[in-house]
C-alpha cells in the first residue's frame, strides 16, 4: 500500500492567494483527518471525515478554511485567501476506525505539506 | 475532553544507551488507546507504539517499550539501544472511542554518537 499520499509536498504562494491542498487516503479507510502543525501551537486538529461526511469541524480556524471529501479516496483543503499566519505544515492522516471497535482507532499519516504564505 | 502531557521538551542520550520519555495524560474515559509516534527530520509522522487501556500488559516493539500506569494515568516510552536514526520528535497520543487523537506538545530526541 502507498500510504496515504500529500500533494504538494511545498508550497509557496503570496498572502491573498487561494491554496489548495490535496489528500489521498489509504484504500479501504473510512475516516480522515486534517491537522496542522506549527511551532507555537503544535499539532491542531482541523477536521475530521467519517465516510465521506464532515464529523467535526471545530477545528477550522475561520471562514477562509474549507475542505471536501467528494468521495472515499479523495480530500482537500482549501484556504482562501491565504494569510501569513496560515505558514505551517499540513497534515493528512486517515484510519480504518468503524464504530464500536476501538482496535482500529490507529491514524496513518501522510508526509504533509508544508505551507509557507509570504 | 482529554488532555495529553509531555513534560521534557527535549532530551538526549548517548548511541546504544536507553532513554525514557515521559507523558501523563487526564480522561475521564475508561476505554481508550495511547501512542506513540515519532517524527523524524523527515517531518513523516510514525506510529512507534500502541498500548490499549485494558490491557496490563506493556506493549513492546523491538527496542520500544512501554510502562502503562493506569491509575497514574501515566505513559512512558523506553527505547533501549538507542540508534542514531532514533533522533527526532516524540509525540504521545490518546486515542478515544471516537476515533479522536489528543497529542502532547513532544519531545525533541537527539541521539549523540
């Protein structure tokens, strides 16, 4: 198996940009998850998919923020426009979790992406 | 909601020698996983370790191990034989019935030949 798999894996755009960023899950994983990483705050939930469906989106910091799962092997994270403050790195990490079976709660991660809003 | 602790923020320890890295962590759940995973300067985040809360038994890895306290709420990791690929940053997770991670804000390994 591939892993889950991030594109890009850099990013550098100017403040006021859209960026989108991409995520493929691992093959036969229901949930997936968007975090991001940055020195001051560490690793931040930003939401969670459960079959397709946006489960918990308290972590999204604003209105700029917003991200799909149009289907089972396919997410994005979009942020427009884009601020300096967004500069982090991006993670994606998906689990074959079903309700009820906690030995599946184990999150693979992708590589991420590493954001940098000038 | 959980909290995770993760009380040295960096440490280092000398090639082939063993280094404990410390979590303690606040629920008030009662079934629930705990993790370890390691990011290295490749910023790939590794799942090391898991421990499942019902079980007394430490998880073990190779060289990776763990001391489950329960009723500490406490969460240890050993690596013994410490390689120099061990260098990166450690992350202690809790894992709840809802498929949610909590992470410690890490720990910064350097392993020194």
């Amino acid at each position: 198996d591939a892993g889950v798999i991030q594109s890009p894996r850099h990013e550098v755009t100017e403040m006021g940009q859209e960026v989108t960023l991409r995520c493929k899950p691992i093959s036969g994983h229901n949930s997936l998850f968007w975090y991001r990483q940055t020195m001051m705050r560490g690793l931040e939930l930003l939401i969670y998919f459960n079959n397709n469906v946006p489960i918990d989106d308290s972590g999204m910091p604003e209105d700029r923020f917003s991200a799909k799962m149009p289907n089972a092997s396919f997410s994005t994270l979009k942020i427009q426009p884009s601020e300096p403050r967004d500069s982090a790195v991006y993670f994606c990490a998906s689990s074959p979790w079903t309700s009820g079976d906690l030995a599946k709660n184990i999150q693979y991660f992708g590589a991420g992406t590493r954001l940098s809003v000038l | 909601a959980q909290t995770v602790t993760q009380s040295q923020p960096e440490m280092s320890v000398q090639e082939a020698e063993t280094v404990t890295l410390s979590c303690t962590y606040d629920t008030s759940e009662s079934n629930y996983y705990l993790f370890w995973y390691k990011q290295p300067p490749s910023r790939q985040m590794i799942l090391v370790i898991r421990q499942e809360a019902y079980k007394q038994q430490n998880a073990t890895e190779n060289r990776f191990s763990v001391n489950f306290q329960k009723a500490a709420k406490s969460f240890s990791l050993k690596i013994s034989d410490s390689q120099l690929g061990d260098t990166a940053m450690y992350f202690c997770a809790f894992g709840d019935a809802g498929n949610m991670l909590t992470f410690g804000g890490g720990t910064r390994l350097m392993v020194k030949p």
